[in-house]
C-alpha cells in the first residue's frame, strides 16, 4: 500500500489520450499526419482558465509527475516532490498539466508506437522531433484544452530548454517562465557523453537498426550502458560519496572513505563488482532498460544537441528573447556540473541584455543535476514563494 | 516617508530602469515600482533576502558584487543605487567605476565615519566605535571599507566623477541645515547622486 491517500498527495490519477488530427510540420521539414499524446492534470482549473501551469519533462521523464495510478505503486510520480496540495506547484491553486513529449514512449505517439501507414512499428523511422517541435505541440495541446495563457510553463533540465522555447516562440501565451538547471545549448561536454550512450545503443547487436521490436527484442546491454554513463552526470563527487559511503562511521575520526563501500565487505580480486556504486549503477541501467524504448532515448537526446535557440539570431540569445512578454524565474544548482549554474548564468545575462523580468537563484546542494528532483529546502520555498506571488498576481489582475 | 528615500525618489526619472546594487528585502525597488513605476533589477547573496524579493515580485538576481558587474551592458540602466552597501564591499573604487559604466547615473548612500559620534567615541574610548547604528565589532564586522564624507569626495574627484547632489541625514534620516553646514561633522549617512563628466 502506498501513501496515496497522504494530504500532500494528489492521491490517485488517470492519464488520457488525446488525439491530434492537424499535421505537424517538423523542423526537419518532415510531417507527421497524426499524433497522440498522453496527459495527467492535476488540481481544479478555475473558470477563466487563468490557473493552468504546463509541466514539460527532461530527457527520461513522461506525463506521470505526480500522485499515483495505482493504489499498489510503489513510487509516486517523477516530480511528486514539487507538485501536490501545499507544494511549490500546489494544486489547491493550480491546475496543472503534465505530458509525455512526442517520441516519447509512455503513450504519446513515438518510435514504439504503430505508424498506421504501414501498420508496424515507426522504429528508427519516427522522425527527429526537436524541443521546437515539441513545444509546437505543446500549444495544439493548449488549444484543445482551452488554454490561451498559461500562468507558468515550468521545466527542468531538458523540460527548461521547452520553457525557454515557449517564451521565445509564443509569448502570448505565458505569464511565467520557470527554468530550473536549464542550459541555453550544450556543450562539446555534454553532446559527448550523448554520443557515448547513442553509441552504446546502436552498437547493441540486438538493436538491429533500430528495428529491435519487430525482432520481438530489444537493446538491453546499449540501454543499461547509456543509463549507466547518464546518471554519473545526473550525480556530483560529493552527492556520491554520501551514497556510497554510509560505512563512513567505521572511519571515524580517520574522515570519510569517499563513497566506497563495499557490495560484500571484501575485495573479489577478480572483475567482477565489488563497490556499492557498481552495483547501484548496474541497478539503475537495468530497471531503466526495462521500461525505455531505445530509440526514444536516441530521439531524446537528439533534441537535446539540437537545442541552440540563438542559431536563428546569429548565436545571440538576448535577441531571440526580444519578443518575450513573460517574467522568467531561473534556478540552478551549486554542484551541477551537467548544467552548471554559469550554464544558467548565461540565459540569465541574455535576459538582463534584452531587459526582461528575471529572477535567478544559485541553491547551494550537494545533489548535483538530480537536486532539481529533490526536496532541497531553499528551492522548494524559493520556488513555492515565487509561484504564489504570481498566483496573487493573476487573481488580483482579474479581479 | 523616510527622508532619506524621499531624496533618492526625487532623483529617479518615472518610468526609467533601476539596478540596486545589494538590494536587500527589495523594498526599496518595491517603493521605487509604486512610485516612480521603474522597471527593477536587483543584486542580492542573502537567500533570506532574496526570498523576500520574490515575495514582492522584485526581480531578483543572486550575484555577488565583489566579482564585479561584467554580466551588465553599458548604459544599460538609467539609474544605479548603491545604498549602505559601500562600506561591505571588497572593492568600493571599481564598484563605483562599474556602476557608472552600466548606468547613466549613480545613487550611493554610506555611513559617515567621519561622524561626531565616531570621532568622539575613538578618541575618548581608543577603541573602534560600536553603536546601535553600527553594531559590530571590528573582527565580525561585514563593513570592511568605512569612509567619511571628505574621503568620498576625494575618490569623486580622483576618479572624475561628477557630484550632482551631495546630502547628509542623521541615524534616523533627518537632515537639517546645520547638517548641511557641516556635513563631514554632523552628517550619519551620506547621499550622493553622482554621473560621469
């Protein structure tokens, strides 16, 4: 049994379908006739449709942020930490809607999914979707929802380079822009830890060119592998030696033992995995290859390289946020080192530059990229605070 | 209203685009949205502080001073404020240069050591002065930098810098024209509006 019938839960929740019939037009110039995408709402919408905040997803989330689908489940959504009744994102004020992104394979129409042209699975035939692009269904799913202004569209990580995009492409459409451990572009760095997991994929002998499903199997070793090397960058130094280092009492007064506690209590002398880290990234790689689609990460990670917003401003970002008409609220993580805080630094002086409304908040936290997911007291009041104002903002506006 | 605020009102254009530099709960730029309807940025290290910003809808951007302010576009503000922070900074004389480089004119407010109080208590005691006003010691102290009036205009002058008004309050931010008289004397708090000639 879980605790969700907890009063800071939103308790239990049913995705839906709903299905686009208007052609999207891709940044690759490819359409897709038809699309589904999968959504979870949670918390009343109010009868101006002004209380509604988007969720968008990083690289391996999906539409389940909160609450649970089952009474038996053992976690709750992804984000259940920042969205709930009382929470930063708290639904006794805010209707929010989460999704899983196109190319996505938690329901919304992606590589794992049947093309109903030919009736097999899209596979590596599922065309490239770029943050653009997702964000461009974003509003079709606003439309149909009824949705003219959100009062915030909020993401991290990768979800944050969406709410960069929505304030840059449709600044019509947001009061409130919230970017947390966002990244303006990546960096040579980062592409090339993406390159290592693609390849890690694609060199899989199971994945047949992407072709894994109709072979009824998939890339098990290349997915574990690129999860793997993934979540060493989701982590910091610091954040791992707290994991893996909780013998830390038997070196006392001798300092800590930098995170190496053994799996067995004794070294094996031989190649197989000896500390608790191996283990837990084992772990890791395997639960995450049993629930992801391999050419949704290849897909995801993709739009992640793509994403450079400046390129259609001759590399200047402060002029792609010209015609941007929300307040923007911008937070990053002392220990980051995936986006580090200069990463978000960056958008914040672009923003300073086209002089827009920023606010930007540099949280001291051990946890490295992954703090954004935890309940790391200065960022939950902080953003809990900004997210109320606002809300006060917009009600006495209307009233 | 606080005497000292009504004189930095007066010197903000309505409409015109604020940084504060150490901008503290925000409610100096709070007052300066309602009454002078500027567009505000303001530079805060304190998170207490800084979640008081947000709570006022200030915007706030946690920056530390002393590592200067290169992330700003010259002239890219109307009017910079620099309001008893002065004397916390590492580099007062390059802060100053950088606040008159990103804005057109600047606004700086410091206690005066050069003060009766101060002189009095130093000379008569032999110890550093501590004071309801200026509560510390010298070892805790977060001000690092004092000045006194004169020792402000001469930095004025040495670096070029125009003084457009110079004013004195006392602790509780009255001014008076003995005060004016004698400001370097009498004067708690200095005010100055200063630009580039």
């Amino acid at each position: 049994m879980t605790d969700s019938n907890s009063s800071d839960s939103v308790g239990l929740v049913t995705p839906q379908v709903l299905h686009f019939d208007e052609p999207l037009t891709l940044r690759s110039g490819k359409v897709l006739p038809a699309y589904d995408l999968i959504v979870e709402t949670y918390g009343e919408l109010n009868a101006d449709k002004s209380n509604a905040v988007l969720i968008c997803h990083a690289l391996s989330g999906d539409h389940h942020a909160a609450g649970y689908h089952t009474t038996e489940d053992q976690k709750p959504g992804w984000w259940d930490q920042c969205i709930g009744p009382g929470k930063a994102i708290d639904t006794n004020l805010f209707h929010v809607v989460s999704l899983n992104n196109l190319g996505g394979c938690a329901g919304s129409t992606g590589p794992a999914s049947i093309n109903p042209e030919t009736e097999k699975y899209y596979g590596p035939d599922f065309p490239v979707v770029t943050v653009r692009d997702w964000v461009k269904s974003q509003v079709a799913l606003s439309d149909r929802l009824g949705i003219d202004r959100w009062l915030a569209v909020v993401g991290g990580s990768l979800g944050g380079m969406q709410v960069l995009r929505w304030a840059i492409s449709y600044p019509e459409r947001l009061h409130h822009a919230i970017a947390i451990a966002a990244a303006p572009k990546l960096s040579a760095q980062n592409i090339a830890f993406n390159e290592v997991a693609r390849h890690s994929i694609t060199s899989d002998p199971n994945f047949y060119e992407g072709h894994y499903l109709e072979k009824g199997t998939y890339p098990k070793q290349g997915l574990m592998l690129a999860r793997m090397v993934g979540h060493i960058t989701y982590l910091s130094d610091s954040a791992m030696r707290a994991k893996f280092g909780k013998t830390v009492a038997d070196f006392e007064g001798q300092g800590n033992n930098f995170g190496r506690d053994l799996r067995s209590g004794k070294l094996s002398f031989g190649f197989n995995v000896d500390f608790q880290v191996e283990s837990y990234l084992h772990y890791q790689g395997e639960r995450f290859s049993e629930n992801f689609d391999a050419n949704t990460y290849l897909l995801m990670t993709k739009a992640l390289d793509y994403f450079d917003p400046s390129v259609d401003y001759q590399g200047d970002l402060s002029r792609a946020f010209a015609k941007s008409d929300c307040k923007f609220l911008l937070l990053s993580f002392s220990t980051d080192w995936r986006f580090p805080p200069e990463r978000s630094r960056e958008i914040v002086n672009s923003l300073l530059k086209a002089e827009k409304d920023v606010s930007y908040l540099e949280i001291e936290a051990d946890q490295g990229h992954d703090a954004f997911l935890l309940p790391i007291p200065r960022y939950i009041d902080a953003f809990s605070i900004y997210l109320n104002r606002a809300h006060k903002e917009i009600i006495a506006n209307a009233s | 209203m606080r005497p000292d605020l009504e004189i930095i009102q007066n010197w903000i254009e309505p409409g015109s685009r604020v940084l504060d530099l150490g901008c503290g709960d925000g409610s100096l730029l709070d007052f300066l949205k309602t009454s002078r309807s500027i567009r505000d940025v303001g530079l805060e290290i304190d998170p207490l502080n800084i979640s008081r910003c947000l709570e006022f809808g200030v915007n706030v951007i946690e920056q530390n001073l002393d590592n200067g302010l290169a992330n700003f576009q010259s002239n890219s503000f109307d009017t910079v404020l620099l309001t008893q922070t002065l004397q916390a900074l590492s580099n007062p004389d390059l802060l100053i240069e950088e606040m008159l480089r990103v804005g057109k004119n600047g606004i700086v407010t410091f206690p005066n050591f050069g003060n009766w109080k101060s002189r009095f208590y130093l000379s008569t005691k032999g110890r550093m002065p501590v004071s309801k006003f200026m509560p510390y010691e010298w070892y805790d102290t977060p001000n690092i930098h004092f000045c006194t009036v004169k020792d402000f205009d001469a930095l004025c002058v040495g670096k070029n810098i125009k003084v457009l008004t110079r004013t004195v309050v006392d602790s509780q931010h009255q001014g008076n024209w003995y005060m004016k008289a004698w400001p370097n004397f009498l004067g708690e708090i200095a005010i100055y509006h200063i630009t580039r000639t």
